[in-house]
C-alpha cells in the first residue's frame, strides 16, 4: 500500500548474486554498455529520464502523463539518484564526504558489511532511487539491474555483490526518506506555500524581477 507520506511503496530491488543474461529491454550492441558504475546508472537514469517523457498509452487508454514532468522535477530526481550514488561510492569506499549526514537532520550512512562491492553498491542506491520515483519503469530498471550484474567479474562473490546492493538500497532509502518532505510534493504541502530563503539549497528570489 502506499506509505503515509503518499509515496507508493519502493520494493525490493533484484539480487545481484550471479551473471545472468542480457534481459528484455537491455541496450543493443549499437549502445556499447559502460563498465564504469557511474557511466552506467547514468546512463540508466537519461533513458528512464527520456523514457518517461514517451506520453505511452496506458492500461486505460489514455495517454500517461511523466512522472516526474517539467524541467525542475526532473532535476530534482536525477539529483537524488546521483546524490544517492555519490554516497553509495564515497561510503563503500571510505572515501571523500557525504551529504547524508553532512545536512542538519540528515541521517548518516548505515554500517557498511565489510568486502561489500562498491560497484554493487552503487546500483542498489540508483535502482532504489529510480525505482521510487519512476514506479512504472520498475521492470525495466530491473532488467538494468540484471544486465549491470551480468557484466560484473566472476572475482566479485555472491556476497560481496548482495552485501553491495543491500547497502546502495539502504542509502537510497535513507536519501528518499530525507527529501521527501522538502516541499516538491503538492498534495502534501497545498496548504504550505514554498517558502524562498538565503540557505544553501533554497531558492532566492531575483531582487529586479
């Protein structure tokens, strides 16, 4: 069912414990696939991105409308899912700073099991992410998930990869969870006009318009 806050429930996203093939919907040969992490869940967030704004005729026969329609809907959730793979990286990597944790309120990153894969990780935080805020392409992402673990080496066990994906899921939640009162969601603030401000991440009026 739909959480309180009136987001429909993420789901669990797909193991990651053994290579499998190429599944329904992957990119064609034509569209090499990037064995970089980053380059690849980018890659999967432009074409949900471009997916979404396909206006395919639903189940009902009518046309269905974007997800997350218009330019600063879209920013906001391309920014969640690179924010969600930026700690996914720097957290199983020990490295750099976070932004969970870093901003007032924010939680910190869950513990991380040890060997986990980084590379994992970072799928788990952008199949979760993108999975919440474009629910009608979960199958789709799935097979993302499925064609990203296919091209993992045989080196990677199969417990280096779920722990990977479990904590990447972990932090895409805990991201979700952060931003979703920050005031993007109509039917919950309706009541509550945008409110600009001089903080970091708030919009500031232009003083001449």
């Amino acid at each position: 069912r739909p959480s309180d806050d009136g987001r429909e429930p993420v789901g669990a996203v797909p193991d990651c414990a053994a290579p499998a093939e190429p599944a329904v919907g992957s990119r064609s040969q034509e569209h090499p696939i990037p064995t970089d992490p980053i380059l690849f869940w980018n890659a999967v967030a432009l074409e949900t991105h471009r997916r979404d704004f396909a206006f395919d005729i639903g189940p009902d026969g009518r046309v269905q409308q974007p997800e997350q329609g218009g330019p600063t809907r879209t920013s906001r959730a391309l920014a969640i899912v690179h924010i969600a793979m930026y700690d996914a990286w720097n957290g199983a990597n020990a490295t750099g700073n976070q932004y969970l944790g870093a901003h007032a309120g924010a939680p910190a990153l869950p513990a991380l099991p040890a060997g986990a894969s980084a590379d994992t990780a970072v799928a788990g935080a952008a199949a979760t992410t993108l999975r919440a805020l474009f629910a009608r392409q979960r199958a789709w992402i799935d097979a993302q998930v499925a064609l990203f673990c296919a091209q993992l080496p045989g080196s990677v066990t199969a417990a280096q990869r779920n722990d990977g994906m479990a904590f990447g899921n972990a932090v895409g939640m805990l991201l979700l969870d952060f931003r979703a009162g920050d005031g993007s969601d109509p039917r919950l603030d309706i009541d509550k006009p945008y409110q600009p401000g001089h903080m970091p991440g708030q919009h500031r009026e232009d003083p001449y318009n």
